[in-house]
C-alpha cells in the first residue's frame, strides 16, 4: 500500500518538539520526505536522526531555521527544492507553519510588556507570513500543494488564563489563512489553520506550571484530558494529504470538544 503522501515533500517548522516532531515521524511514515526545521539545532537533528532510523538515509534533511527571520525561511524552501527535487515526481508540496511560541511572561491587557508582545507576533505572525511568502511559488512550481498554519483554540474562544499576545497572534494567522485561501484557490494551493486545543506539549505545561492553572483550563474540554501531540499530528496529516482536496480556508478544530462546549465548573 503506498503512503499516504508519497512521493510528496513536506517543510515542517517546529520539527524538534511536540506537534513538529510527531509530524515529521507520521509524514515520513506515510511516505514524504521531510525538511525539518527548527531553530533548536539540538532537537531538529535528533528529529532527522529518528526519521532516517526508521525510514533510511535521505528520508530527511535537517535545515536550522528562525521562522522569524525571512532568509533562513527562504533557505529551506530552496533546501527542499534542491535536495528532494530530483528525487520524486513533486518538489515542495507541503508546508506546514508550525512553530510558534508562548512567552512566559504573557499575561493580560495591563501586564504584558511591549516586548513580550512584539516577540510573540514576530515569531507566531510574521513567521507564518514568511512561511506563506516563500511556500507559495514554490507550490506554484509544484502545481500545486498544501499549507497549514499552525494557529490555536484561543483564536476562536478567549482564554481564561490571561495570555494576551499569544491570543491575538494565533487570531492573525487565522485571519491570515483565510485571506491566502482565497486568494491561492484557483491555483490548486490550499490553505488551512489547525486549532489545536489545549496539549501536554512543553510549550502548554511549562505556561500552566501549577495543578491549579491546569484545572482551570482543562474544567473546559469537554474530554477532560490535554491533548497530544499526535493526535495533531494525524489532523495535519489528512490536511496535507490529497484526502482534503475540498477543503481550503478551514479552521480545522481538534481540541477535544472544548470550541463545541458551554462547560462550567463542577
Ligand atoms: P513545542 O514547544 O513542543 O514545540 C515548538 C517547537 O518550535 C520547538 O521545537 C521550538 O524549538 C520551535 N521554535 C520555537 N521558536 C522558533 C522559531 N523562532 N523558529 C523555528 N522554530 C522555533 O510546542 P507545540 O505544542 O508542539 O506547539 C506547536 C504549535 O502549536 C505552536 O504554534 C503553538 O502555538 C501551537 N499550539 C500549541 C498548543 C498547546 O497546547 N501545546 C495549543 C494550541 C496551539
């Protein structure tokens, strides 16, 4: 049984960690090379190290990447162009936005401090807009391809636990999404945001560092548990696959029920 994205290419951001890494493994499991970068050169190898025990040599290729800053973005586009061109029938054909940040020092309208917020939407926004900026001709050279944007529950619902930067960054990248969508369509480009729900990811547990701030999130997932990473990983899967060939603009929710629920405390 072929995979299901073979002989396609995917760039992941994010690679070295959490969703990223669980999508590296589960894209090269169903047949796609992958370029996993991250700007942790520590992990985003241990990543490739992990793909190339399992699936052979030149089954991914490690390319050191700060989303935020557009020439290294650039660079792994023409890495995956480059390295994996030649190799199957596609070039680039998958993006997938990933990575992004949650500053531990965010926190409400009066708190947050400017540089907080400027960080967050560097990386969380202008990140994504590289990632977009640079994927896209090289998915137009492909014919075509798929682009997810990793952005976040708390872009469609507020949340309790003051994280305001945060919040408002994921918002853009649905905003965002949304406008790519539309304006890519007829090009056979797709675009669509994930939304994860709250994970037991470092990027969640190292924010709600308390069993107190835990409870006061998870009182609203339907679920009552965190998700994880793979559970994501699968969601992007079927988003990058051609088995979602209709879906474009998608505000694609995987949150254990929480966007679906009124729930209150017990
Ligand atoms: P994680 O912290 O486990 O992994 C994030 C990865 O991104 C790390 O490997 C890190 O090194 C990398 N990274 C950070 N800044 C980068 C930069 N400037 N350039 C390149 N790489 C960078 O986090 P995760 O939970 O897997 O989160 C992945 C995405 O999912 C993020 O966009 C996050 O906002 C989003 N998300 C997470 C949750 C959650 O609960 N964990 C919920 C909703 C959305």
């Amino acid at each position: 049984m072929p995979g299901r994205l073979e002989g396609k290419v995917a760039l992941i951001t994010g690679a070295g960690s959490g969703i990223g890494l669980e999508s590296c493994i589960l894209f090269a499991k169903e047949g796609a090379k992958i370029v996993a970068a991250d700007v942790n050169e520590e992990t985003g190898r241990a990543t490739v190290k992990k793909i190339e025990e399992q699936y052979g040599a030149k089954s991914a290729i490690f390319v050191k990447v700060d989303v935020s800053k557009e020439d290294q973005i650039k660079n792994a586009v023409e890495v995956a162009e480059k390295e994996f061109g030649r190799m199957v029938i596609g070039k680039l054909n998958i993006v997938f936005n990933n990575a992004g940040i949650m500053h531990p020092d965010d926190d409400n309208a009066i708190t947050t401090e400017e540089r907080v917020w400027d960080l967050t939407f560097t990386i969380n926004v202008k990140g994504v807009w590289w990632g977009c900026k640079h994927a896209i001709p090289a998915l137009r050279r492909a014919g075509g391809g798929s682009i997810i944007n990793t952005a976040s529950f708390v872009a469609l619902r507020g949340a309790a636990t003051p994280q305001l930067a945060y919040t408002s960054s994921k918002g853009a990248v649905l905003a965002m999404t949304r406008e790519l969508a539309t304006i890519h369509a007829r090009e056979n480009i797709r675009v669509n945001a994930l939304c994860p729900g709250p994970l037991r990811t470092p990027l969640l547990m190292d924010f709600l560092n308390t069993e107190e701030k835990k409870q006061r999130r998870l009182v609203h997932v339907p679920m009552g548990r965190f998700g994880e990473a793979i559970e994501q990983a699968y969601s992007a899967l079927f988003l990058a696959s051609d088995e979602s060939s209709y879906i474009t603009g998608s505000e694609f929710a995987v949150d254990g029920g929480l966007t679906a629920a009124y729930v209150t405390p017990e």
